[in-house]
C-alpha cells in the first residue's frame, strides 16, 4: 500500500520531493499507525460491504472500520455482524483470486469482547485480512477495557496474528470517549488508568482514537460545520488532557483527530478559506467545490489537529478522505527543518533553510522525528507544491 498510489509516475514525481513509502501489513507499528490517514467508517449494516471496501481503496482510503456500534440500531446488530463477515470473508476471496487488488487496512469496531469474538470466529480465512478491532467507549477503572485484550490474545492464540508466525499483528484501537472520563471530578484518574492499560499491553495497540460525538452528548453538544471541535471549549480541553497523558514525546501513541460529521449543508458563516491559494494555482472552482461540500470547515480542523498533536482522523463520507491526506503530506518547508534539527546533534539554534524561523535542535527534536515519521508515511510535497495542489490531483 501506498499513499497517492492512484497518480501515476509523471504526477507523482511533478508534485513529490520524496515519494510516500510502500508500506506492508507487517510494517513497523508507529509507522503503520502514521499511515492510518482518513479512517472511512462504513455501518456494518449497510449492502455490498465488500464492494465499497474495494471501490474506496481503488479511490485512495487506506484504512475502513466496519462498524457494528453506534452506526447500527441496536435491533440490527446480529445481521450486521453476520454481513460483516460475510463481507470479510468475500473480499479474502477477492484477495485470493486478484491479488493485486488493492485493499485498506480494516478494523472492525465492536460493542462487547464476546463479539469481539465471535466476529473472529465467523470471519474465518478473512481473519487474515483483519488488522484490528476498534473499541468504542475505552476505559479501564471498571474492568471494561482488559475483557478486550483478553479476547484479543485468545484470537491471536488461535490464529497466530500475535506476529509470531509472521504476517501481520491483530491490534486494538481504543475511542476515548467514556463519561468517566469526560466529567471533570473523573477526568485525571480515568486517563490515568488509560495510560496504565495501553503501555501495559502497548503491542497490542495501534493508535488511540478520540470520539467527539460521545464527548458531546454528555452536554448536549453538536457543533455545526461553521465551527471546529476547537470552538467547543469542554471537547477541546478533553482533547488537551488526552494529548497530555498520551501524547508525550518520550512515549507517545499516535491520536487521532475527530470525526468531522458534515458534507453539503447550506451555511451561515463565512467560508473559512482564503481565495488568493486557489487563485495562484488557478483552482478557483476548486476551491467553490470545498465550500459547497462543506469541506472548509474539515481543512480548518485538520490544520488545528495537526497544531495540537493529532494525526489522522475519522471520517464517515469519501470526500473526506483526499482532503485528510492532502493536508498530511509534509511540505518541502517542514522537511528541511526537520533534516536540519536532526543532523545537528550537538544542540544550538540556528536560522532555517528557508530563512524564515530559528531552529532549536534539542527542543524541536521531538517534533522533528514526528515529522519525518509523517514524510514516511504521506510523502514529502516538492518546493513548488501547495495543498491546493494536492487537493486537486486527490479530488480529480
């Protein structure tokens, strides 16, 4: 797999200094985790699964979570559950008779450990393409998050996707979203007991997700597409707390950013995108396209996630997706700074390549290797390469 793998040689050299890696199932984790981009979540009660899984891989999604949560009605989960496997098992055979056919990274997001499961089980052979389950509701006071791990392990035991035997690693990505944690008088020991749970079983875990719809509702919360998550004071200041406890430079997961919940609504307020990029790359109907799809509000959140230590985010509609990645790609700016901190071993601050900023090596060197972990996974953009750029060659 390969971020922009849908442009061909000539585009890819025209708008990359340093190509997006390949990156395999058995690929490092942090890199991996790096490389989860926009995470498309597809109810897993909806029809021809299988199909629009191989339909949005072939569009650029590197990464699916088939969900048997809050997407479904509760009276519709045990077909859910039984679509989904059978949607595993067809893409499997899919994989088996094509297999150049090119597919994402899959997560399955389930209610209990028992189904947890009993998914493992139904999916047979297609376990094989599984690389997770997401866990919505994460916490760990109860007792509620190690019935998870236990069940992982007893899948990993009996299918060895413990890495063992090679191929890939079943994981769990946990969705910070429980109520213990959201009120205040619960916050700090609740992700106390997160952090203790995820370095416990830190092999096991892919990246921490955070789930903005849940840390909502507790206030009655909605925020409309005019606004970001950041406009929200009591989410944002969750979103501080979680990047606080699991975002640490000497040990952090990768977290990644809200769901962004809107496309193609009438809006209110200005549009939160500045003319003169598309005007100088000669994308003004680019640019019309956004708004009317809403997608300048997501543009203005994913540059915020980045601002606050997040990487990735979850999406629920395909158009998101070409935007997420677009604005994961590292500019050639970013790139020099990074090399040049990292190559100055010896600390000291000096002026950037581009003349524009000082470069702190020892303070800017946890930032610096984010960065290159970035490059790796998304791609470094060529000097004369904007994010408008990006966006049109994704979104073509």
């Amino acid at each position: 797999m390969r971020h922009f793998a849908f442009l061909d040689d000539s585009q890819t050299d025209q708008l990359f200094h340093r190509r997006p890696q390949e990156i395999s199932v058995d690929s490092p984790a942090p890199l991996l985790a790096a490389f989860l981009g926009a995470t498309l979540y597809c109810p897993g009660d909806r029809p021809a699964i299988a199909d629009d899984v191989i339909k949005q891989a072939s569009r650029g999604c590197v990464s699916m979570v088939l969900c048997l949560e809050d997407s479904i009605a509760d009276s519709a989960v045990d077909g859910a559950e039984i679509n989904v496997a059978e949607a595993i098992r067809a893409l499997h055979r899919t994989a088996t008779d094509k297999p150049d056919t090119a597919l994402p990274l899959l997560f399955v997001r389930v209610r209990t450990p028992e189904q947890m499961l009993r998914v493992a089980e139904s999916c047979g052979a297609g376990l094989a393409l599984l690389s997770g389950f997401v866990v919505p509701k994460f916490e760990n006071e109860t007792g509620y998050a190690e019935g998870f791990f236990v069940a992982l392990r007893e899948i990993q035991r009996q299918s060895g996707a413990d890495g063992s035997r090679g191929g890939q690693r079943l994981r769990l990505m946990p969705i910070l979203e429980s109520p213990n944690m959201i009120h205040s008088e619960t916050r700090t020991s609740a992700l106390a007991s997160i952090r203790t749970i995820l370095h416990d079983n830190r092999e096991d875990v892919l990246a921490a997700r955070i789930g903005a719809t849940d840390l909502s509702s507790a206030f009655g919360l909605r925020r409309s597409r005019d606004l970001t998550v950041y406009d929200v004071k009591v989410v944002a200041s969750m979103i501080s707390d979680i990047v606080n406890v699991l975002g640490r430079s000497d040990d952090s997961f990768v977290i990644t950013g809200t769901v962004w919940e809107h496309y193609e609504t009438e809006r209110i307020l200005r549009p939160q995108l500045r003319m003169t990029p598309f005007v100088e790359a000669n994308e003004r109907e680019l640019r019309h396209r956004l708004m009317l799809g809403g997608l300048d509000g997501l543009i203005r959140e994913i540059s915020l996630d980045q601002a606050n230590g997040l990487l990735g985010k979850t999406v629920i509609h395909p158009t998101h997706v070409s935007v997420v990645h677009a604005l994961s790609v590292v500019s050639h700016e970013e790139f020099l700074d990074a090399a040049v901190i990292l190559d100055n071993v010896g600390g000291g601050a000096s002026a950037s390549p581009y003349g524009n900023k000082m470069n702190e090596a020892k303070p800017h060197s946890a930032w610096a290797h984010k960065t290159m972990l970035r490059a790796d996974a998304f791609g470094v953009a060529s000097e004369s390469t904007t994010f408008v750029d990006l966006l049109e060659a994704s979104m073509r």
